[in-house]
C-alpha cells in the first residue's frame, strides 16, 4: 500500500486477517487502557494489498495528553514473516535431529575438545550401563580401559588437526564388563566434537569365528591326503594345497611362471586329454600319469569342479599305490597259477620272474635253492647282463648269508663289498651298485634266496621294494614247493611205470623159459607111450627130455638166486 491508501482507513477492518481479528481487537484495547506491559512486543498478522498474510512483531508506546489521559497509540512494526518462518524451521529440524540423536540405533557422544562429554544419547547409555547425568561430564578416560587411555591424546591431535579418525576401542560398562567399538569422530561447526560409537562385539565374535574357520578349514585343506588346487579358464594355477606341492613338487609361485600343464603331461595326447577333463569338469574321475618335477610318474585320478565365478578346482588323489598293489595281486595270483602251466621248475621260475618284472626291474635275476643234501646251492634260474654260474658255495657267500639269516637285505655295491671284508665272503662275480635278496621259505624252513640286483642305477631298488619282494617271497616259495612236489610225483610215476613194464616183461620172459623145457617133457613124454618105437629113438626122447628137465631146473635155479 501507499501511504494516503491507509490513512483515514479502520485498521481492523481493512488490513488485519479476519481469523484473529477479535484477539487482535482485545489486545489494542487493553493497550488503550494502559495495560502495555505484558504488550508492549506482540506479533500478528496483517493482510498486504494483494491479500498476502505477513507476520508483523509490533512494539508499542501509548501517547498521554498533559492531564496523563491515553489519547494514542505509537506502534512500529517489523516483517518478520520470513525469520519465523525460518526459526520454525529450525525448531523442526532441532526436534528431528534430536529425535534422531536419541534413538539412533548406534551410540553418539558430545565432547569438548578435551574430550569431556557435553551429550549423549540413549543407545550410548545403554552401551555403557550409565545414565544420562552418569555419563554427561565424565572424560574419555573414565568409559576406556586403563590398557586405552594412552592412546586419548594421540586421537585428540588428530581429530583437533581436523584430519578424518577412525579406529576400534575397548570401553568397559558400569559393571566393568567389556566390549569393542568402532568410533569415528568428526568436528563441529561450533568446535565441539561429534562421536559415532558402534558396538562390534558381534562382528568381533563373529570376524573371530570366521578366522577360526578359516584356519580349520586351511588345517584341512593343507593336510588333507588329497591334492587340490584352483585354476583359471586358461588353466593358470591360482592355489596349491600342500599335498599338491609335495607329490608334484612345485610350488603355487612356481606354477603361476610355469606352463604346469607341459610339465605334468610332457605327452602331448595326455596333455590334451587332461585339459579337455580340466576345462568341462564332466562329473566324472578319470585317471592320468602325472609327472612330477623331480620326473617322478605318479598315477592319479582327477576330478573338477566349476565355480560360479569361472574358476575350477581341480581334486587329485595319488593311485600309484593303489596300482601297485593291483599289481601285486595280479602277479600273486600268476605266480600262484603258474605252477599248472608250466612243465617245470625252470619254467616257473622264468615265469616268476616275469611277472615280477612289472612292479620291479629283473633285468638281473636269480633264484638259488639248496640242494637235498644242503651241500651245495644250486642256482635254478640266472640271468644276469654279466655274469654266468650255475651254482654258488654253501659258505662265505652273500647270497648263503641271507639263506642262514633268514633276514632280507638291500645294500650298495659299496656296501657289499665292505660286508664281504668284515664276513670273509667269496666275493665272485662283478660288483653291482644296488643288490637286494630275500630268502625264499620252501616246505616250512628257508631253503633258497631271490636276488635282484642293477649294474646301472644305484637307486633301482629301495625298501620299499624290499619290503615287496619279501611280501611275493612267500608265495613264491609255496609254488616252487609245489612244483617240485609235482615233478617229484611225476619222477615217481615214471619209475613206478618203468617198473611195472620190467615185471611184466621179466615175467614173460620166466613163463617162456619154463613153458618151453615143460612143453619138450610134457611132449617127449607123450611121444614114448607108442609102443612101436625104437630103441634108439626112445633113447633120443629120453635125452630131450633130461635136457629139458636139465634147463627148466637151471631157470628155477637161476630165479631162486
């Protein structure tokens, strides 16, 4: 409005809001009376020309004639529509911001700069166990344990040098039980300090948990009698569990600079094969010669497994044991049938050794037996890429030392001959680097030894091949029993038949001598019942038959003795 637009106008009617028109008409009355004050500061709203409401704070004087007679009012206004509306809002927002202060969830702290607290909310009372008033006043020190205190100035020059702080500490309750939280402090606009304090017992409970976990899990992984490892799409290693590091040899780093796959698998075919395995995880174990870095075989079966994130892991487990006794058995079972198809002892022996050849090198292989009379050992089977003998010495002999001890034995060529020194034995023959035997049980007592031995490789053998061969030592005694007994009935029945055919021929031979001379009596005899004979030729048959009687006699007597 301008001014000659208000003048000579009623106040109330033309520019007051007619919602507290009847208050506003109370207050300028009680002003006229005298009664300023309680008002002599009183906001109300007027209407602009455009009918806007605006919040006017009015101060107000009242004017008196020279008798002290009220005759008017001096009122001067101020627009403080936009203050109020402003500290309105700020009285919303305080109450909100209280609201939220008090029931955040996470404990929140008011300190001064030396760390006296001003404030606190409800949920870092109860983290502490202390009221309001307990809590409001006290110092940092009093709500840490004693091992913290040390460290309440360090944080303080850092949260004064208005850097951001961040960091875990161990406060202790009302009733000094303890608890860890994550404090992070921040400095207000006013140069006090705000405070976020959240409790991570839980987490620590939980971070604990887990670490524990992971130990036991890393415990089991690492001693787990099983190779395991994890690998990329392109097959590059991305862990190596221990028992993978020591069948193979290698190491995670080793294998990450390494390309695995040509070393494991140097043939092409089954390196091929192992990848496609590697790469479609098919749900299936399938076995595979693994080469290790010491160049080592080792049979293994794999399975792989895929992963959500495009990794693999890939299980292995170490078959060659398994293998190895597979083969055992099958030759245990070889050598145990061998005794009915083969013709003799020779022919069983080469078959034995054979068949062990496949779990052990028999490049160099002999059997020794002692004979019946235990005067000499006769070698019933050897080959050897050096020497030839047919028998060895009962006594001062290596191989008469295993028969006489029973015991097995692996030693070096080195070894061998120092044993010879210390035991004057009859060293014949060229010296190997590695010789093993065993003795060999025939019919319940030692009565022979299995030898091995290499001219080549000083580690051909080790006790675990000794070990084996004393394992097969029994079954191999057992057949060689057995094959003997077999040739022994055999021997036997060929001289029980050859007998038989003696006897009936000698009897045969007894039957015609007799028969014969018989014959000539019993005939001649006959003969000299004719009557009509001669003299002369009953004398003829008389002498045939003394003769006969003669020769008969003769074969009787020749019987007799």
């Amino acid at each position: 409005y301008k001014e000659e637009e208000i003048l000579g106008k009623n106040w109330f009617d033309n520019f007051l809001p007619k919602t507290n028109l009847v208050q506003i008409k109370e207050v300028a009355s009680l002003i006229l009376k005298g009664e300023l004050e309680q008002l002599k500061y009183y906001e109300n709203n007027i209407l602009t020309k455009q009918g806007e409401e605006r919040l006017i704070a009015w101060n107000n004087v009242v004017i008196y004639d020279d008798n002290g007679t009220i005759t008017s009012t001096l009122s001067s206004g101020e627009d403080i529509t936009e203050r109020k509306r402003i500290e309105t809002n700020l009285k919303i927002n305080e109450e909100k911001y209280r609201t939220l202060f008090e029931y955040a969830p996470e404990g929140i702290l008011i300190a001064n700069t030396e760390s006296y607290y001003l404030d606190a909310n409800n949920a870092m009372c109860k983290l502490l166990g202390l009221s309001h008033n307990e809590l409001v006043g006290s110092h940092a020190s009093d709500i840490v344990l004693q091992e913290e205190i040390k460290n309440i100035d360090p944080a303080l020059n850092i949260i004064n040098s208005d850097n951001p702080y961040s960091k875990e500490w161990l406060f202790k309750r009302k009733d000094n039980s303890v608890f860890a939280a994550e404090v992070t402090v921040t400095t207000m606009p006013d140069g006090n300090l705000l405070a976020l304090v959240k409790d991570i017992t839980e987490r620590k409970e939980l971070e604990t948990a887990l670490i524990n976990e992971k130990t036991q899990f890393k415990a089991i992984i690492d001693n787990i009698p099983v190779m395991l490892t994890l690998y990329d799409p392109n097959i590059n290693m991305l862990f190596l569990n221990n028992e993978f590091e020591t069948k193979l040899g290698i190491t995670a780093k080793e294998a990450a600079e390494t390309d695995v796959m040509e070393l494991f698998y140097p043939d092409e075919n089954i390196r091929k094969q192992a990848s496609e395995h590697m790469l479609n995880a098919p749900n299936e174990w399938k076995e595979f010669p693994v080469k290790a870095k010491n160049g080592e075989i080792i049979n293994s079966e794999w399975i792989n497994i895929k992963l959500k994130n495009g990794t693999q892991i890939g299980i292995g487990i170490d078959i060659t044991e398994r293998i190895k006794n597979q083969k055992v058995q099958k030759v245990l079972y070889q050598i145990s049938n061998a005794v009915n198809t083969t013709k003799n002892t020779k022919q069983l022996i080469q078959l034995i050794r054979t068949e062990l050849g496949s779990i052990i090198d028999t490049t160099n292989f002999y059997i020794a037996l002692l004979d019946e009379s235990n005067k000499k050992i006769e070698l019933s089977f050897f080959e050897d890429e050096k020497d030839r003998f047919i028998e060895i010495p009962t006594t001062k002999t290596i191989t008469n030392y295993i028969i006489e001890t029973g015991k097995p034995m692996l030693v070096s060529g080195e070894q061998l001959q120092v044993l010879g020194e210390e035991n004057n034995f009859i060293m014949s023959g060229s010296i190997p680097k590695i010789w093993l035997g065993v003795p060999l049980n025939i019919g319940g007592e030692i009565r022979g030894a299995l030898v091995v031995q290499s001219y080549k490789d000083s580690k051909a053998f080790n006790e675990e091949d000794k070990n084996l061969l004393v394992f097969v030592s029994d079954q191999i005694g057992l057949s060689i029993q057995n094959k003997k007994h077999e040739e022994n009935l055999k021997f036997a029945l060929e001289k029980a038949t050859e007998s038989d055919l003696l006897k009936t021929a000698f009897l045969h031979n007894i039957s015609h001598e007799i028969r014969t001379p018989m014959n000539g009596i019993l005939g001649f005899s006959s003969l000299l019942k004719n009557t009509n004979l001669s003299g002369e030729r009953q004398q003829s048959y008389v002498d045939i038959i003394t003769k006969s009687g003669e020769r008969m006699l003769n074969t009787l007597n020749d019987l007799m003795d």
